[in-house]
C-alpha cells in the first residue's frame, strides 16, 4: 500500500481536526495515515476524559497535548519519549486497524504486559500515566492502571 492509498479524505482530516481540537487535544501526521475514523475518536475521548481531570497534561503554549501517529516497531502500541513528555506517539499499524488493536491488546493484557482486564483505551489511559510520570518523576498508578 502506498502512501496515497492511506490519504485520508479532506473531509476526513478536518472532522478529525476539530473532532480533536475541541477536546484540547492537537493530533499530528494523520493526513497519510490511513487512520480508522471512529477509532481515532474513541481514543481522543479517552484522553479528553483524563485531560478533564488532569489538566497539567493539557500543557502549554507550543507544547500541547499531542497525539502523533507514526511507524512503530511492530509490537509497540504507543510510547511517550522523556524529552518530549506532552506528545502520545501512536502506532499507524493500529490506528488503522481496531480490531487488531483490540485483540494484540487483549493477548499483552492476558500475559500480564498490561494490567488484566483492561481494554485497548488504556493504551491511551497507560501513556498518559508516563506523561505525568516524566512530568512529575513519580509513577501515577492510579492513571497508569485505569481501565
Ligand atoms: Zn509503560
């Protein structure tokens, strides 16, 4: 698949654009992304439901909460980098494909990589726990391990 074959519409793009702005979150490198609508959604409400109650996340000036979707190693969901704590870093593998998401979720969950029980939003949930992790220097378990 080609680039241009993950092109979202611009249509696409701006529902997204504004579906994320008002919920304070700023999403970058959807335009070829190939990314599943709905499911991009779901994870913009996951985190507009932890940025509701921890605000600090919500950052500041050029450093706003940011979901940016990238090539990942292939076993990665998400990550936060230390030197860029505001910036949730998505798997496109993932983005694209919700169903995927959900079962490879489920069988990290099942061998204990991820709290049991939880479901793949708490990958959303979980990265935003390292946010105000590197944030504060301590580990916010309560937010790591939300379901
Ligand atoms: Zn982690």
């Amino acid at each position: 698949m080609s680039k241009l074959d993950r092109m979202l519409s611009r249509e696409q793009c701006e529902d997204l654009r504004e579906y994320a702005e008002k919920r304070q979150v700023m999403l970058g490198n959807y335009k070829y992304s190939g990314a599943d609508i709905d499911l991009i959604k779901e994870l913009i409400d996951a985190a507009w439901e932890v940025l509701r109650v921890v605000s600090e996340l919500k950052g500041t000036g050029r450093k706003l909460f940011t979901i940016w979707l990238c090539d990942m190693s292939d076993g990665d969901f998400a990550e936060v980098k230390k030197s860029a704590p505001h910036i949730l870093r998505l798997n496109e593998k993932y983005a694209r494909d919700k169903e995927l998401l959900k079962s490879d979720y489920k069988n990290e969950a099942d061998k204990g990589k991820f709290v049991r029980g939880t479901v793949y939003l708490s990958v959303v949930y979980h990265e935003m726990g390292h946010m105000h992790e590197f944030r504060n220097g301590y580990v916010a378990f309560a937010i790591i391990n939300k379901r």
